[in-house]
C-alpha cells in the first residue's frame, strides 16, 4: 500500500507541472483542431472514473460561451486540448469501467489475491492518470480565458452544478 501512495504521490507531482516552454506553445498553436466543445456530447458517465471529484466546464461552456464573450481565439485553445487529449480521457475511463467490473467479478467470485491486488493497482494508475488530464484540462480553460471570464465560468457551473 506504501508503493502505491508513493507512486500516486509522484505520478500526481511529476504531471501537474504544467508550464510550457515557448517550443510547445508554437507545436500546440499548429496543431490541427479536430475536435470542438459543440462537438462533445454528454460525458457525465465518466465522472466517477476519476480520483477525485471531477471539474466538467464543457457543459458550461457550451451553453454559455457568447455570454462569457469568449473570442475565436480562446476557443481555439480550448478546443486544442479536446482535439488533443479528449479521446484519450474517453479511452481510459472506458478501460477503468472495464477493470472495475473486473474487480467486482474477482471479489464476489473468490478471485486470486494478487489478481485483486494488481488490479486494485492498475484502476488506481489509470484514476490518477485521468485525474491529471482533468488537471490539465482546467488549466488549458484557465489560461485560455481571463481572470473576469473564468470566475464567471465559475459560478455559472457552481449554479449549474458540475
């Protein structure tokens, strides 16, 4: 269980550190858009797949992105992020999903303990993972928009209850 925190703890602090240097400003601002917020559908099933509570602005931003004002280019940056990192977030709660049913089948079917074990291991991996790229997605909202239309992101979602 030690390992496990400890490998959790550095996981978490090696990838929160999320300044970019001026090389990876230019790659990200070629980087082709593929995916849009309008695009995105629905995800709220993924909310329990990661480690800690989970900040979902999409639906927000969706809703109200004319009334927060937000111009081409912020939209651009954020939409940069989707394009990039989305599917990879939909892949790993899908597999966590998976792993936790195959969790449940082992514990209520008298499973192997080690199977268990590194099961329990690989779902907390993969949690955390997750968990940083909703890190990272919120700092990619927060960089995009200024300070004024990022609190009133805020408390619109705290409205809409994200």
């Amino acid at each position: 269980m030690k390992k496990l925190l400890i490998f959790l703890s550095l996981v978490l602090s090696m990838s929160v550190a999320f300044s970019q240097t001026e090389q990876q400003q230019q790659n990200q601002e070629q980087e082709e858009i593929t995916l849009t917020i309008d695009q995105l559908n629905d995800d709220s099933w993924m909310d329990s797949y990661f480690l800690t509570k989970r900040f979902n602005f999409v639906p927000v931003l969706k809703k109200y992105k004319n009334q927060l004002g937000l111009t081409d280019e912020q939209l651009k940056a954020i939409n940069r992020f989707y394009s990039k990192y989305y599917s990879k977030m939909v892949e790993l709660a899908r597999s966590i999903r998976e792993k936790e049913d195959q969790l449940n089948d082992l514990v209520l079917n008298g499973g192997d303990a080690k199977k268990i074990r590194d099961l329990i291991v690989e779902i907390a991996k993969e949690k955390a993972e997750l968990t940083v790229y909703n890190i990272k997605e919120v700092r990619t909202i927060q960089n995009a928009l200024t300070k004024e239309q990022f609190e009133k992101l805020k408390n619109l979602a705290e409205q809409s209850v994200i």
